[in-house]
C-alpha cells in the first residue's frame, strides 16, 4: 500500500497490521516497561527511537514505527507510561485527551529519561541512534538531547513543554516542528527556544497542533509529508 492510500485508510479508521513485534526493555533502575520495534526488510541505516504522546503507544504510534522502519532504521517506541498505567493504549476523543493528561501527570521526568536511554540502548545495536517523539513525546525528544548521551540526533513534533525546560547546551543536533495554530504553544514560545538555540533547526507550518497524526481533526497532509521529509534528510544526515 502506498503512503497516501495508507494515509487515507487510517483516517477512515481502517488501519493496516502492524509489522513491528511487543519487546520488554529493563531500565539502569531495573524497571521494566514494555516497548514496540519494527525492523527493516533490508538493509539498516541505524536505530531509532520514536517517543509517544499523551496516548501511549498506540496504533499511530505504532504506524510511525513502521513507518520509519520502512525507511531503513531499526525502531523502538517505548511504553513511557508503563511504570504507572502499563498497557495504555488510547484514542483522541474528549474522555481519552482527559485519561492521557491524568496518566502523564503521574510521570517523573527522571525515569522517563531512564526509560528512553533503555530504548536508545537497545537501538544502538543497529548503529547510531536518533529520537523522534510527538507531543509529549516532541517535548521527550529535547529532553534527551538535553540529558541522555549516545545520540546522534534528536527531532521534535509539537513539544509543548520544550520553553519550561531550556538547557544552554545539547548533546546532539536537533530539529523541531511547530505549527503557527497551535493553541497550546504560542509562536512566542517557539521564539523563546530559538533565541536559547540558534543553532538548531525549527520550522513552522501552517497547521494546528497534532498535524502529523492521521487520527486528529488536525491531521494536515501537506505539513505531515513535509515535516518526514525534512526528517527523514535529518536523520540522514546525522544517522
């Protein structure tokens, strides 16, 4: 299947088999927490860690997996919600927004980052490693360029909490997508993050938060294929 007839099946909510396979990771505190990986067919380019939203790593998520593995990288989408709520797997109604929000209030950033070294851990047997997250995953991503070493590059979607956590230095390149009608971040704070790292890439659609999610009434293709594009040259680039 295509890309825009897959894209097009998921927004009827008729969505493919996943391709990727349930692993467990065990955390440097002993944690254990549950994770989805997708593998490529041929040959490798790399790892790949692609960090979930508010909704735990559901079939979007899992989609994005197999989509970047697809592309030549060997992928893991840890379950960061595991330690307190495991097997979350939610929609985008109102109900579910609420249960994701209650759920990510109970998350300490601390062993979110634990979690996602595991991850970066075991992707790194494909060769060098990036992050890819979405939402609360897009703030994740910088938070482990920030924090966690061994990667090579980081990208963020719609990071919403990236302004409340700036750091003066990262550990790996890395490129941000926001859109301009995005409620919850104003443009001010994407410019507060730029003024912090001119050096890294940050572009900007015209397109609401959650663009890339085929799931969302704010699902925008023309943003979505452009933002993988940009990733997936970034990724090249650095991977």
């Amino acid at each position: 299947m295509g890309r825009r007839l897959k894209i097009a099946a998921l927004a009827r909510g008729k969505t493919k088999a996943d391709m990727g396979r349930m692993i467990n990771l065990t955390s440097k505190d002993g944690a254990k927490i549950g994770a989805y990986e997708s593998v490529p067919q041929g040959n490798t380019r790399g790892g790949l860690v692609v960090l979930q939203e508010i909704f735990g790593v559901n079939h979007h998520i899992r989609d994005v997996t197999d989509d970047f593995a697809a592309a030549g990288y060997r992928v893991i989408a840890p379950a960061l919600f595991d330690r307190v709520a495991p097997g979350t797997e939610l929609g985008y109604d109102a109900a579910d927004i609420q249960k994701g929000i209650a759920i990510r209030s109970k998350t300490n950033l601390g062993d979110t980052l634990v979690d996602i070294a595991a991850a970066v851990e075991a992707a790194a047997e494909a060769g060098r490693v990036g992050v890819v997250g979405y939402c609360w995953g897009g703030t994740l991503a910088y938070a482990s360029a920030a924090h966690i070493d061994g990667l090579a590059a980081a990208v963020g979607y719609y990071g919403s909490g990236i302004a409340n956590m700036l750091v003066g230095r990262l550990r790996c390149p890395v490129l941000l997508h926001f859109g301009d009608r995005d409620k919850s971040i104003p443009l001010a704070e994407v410019e507060e993050i730029r003024r912090a790292h001119p050096d890294i890439t940050i572009h900007i659609y015209p397109a609401e938060h959650g663009f890339n999610c085929t799931a969302r009434p704010s699902y925008n293709p023309v943003a979505a294929d452009l933002a993988r594009q940009r990733t997936l040259d970034f990724l090249t680039e650095h991977i």
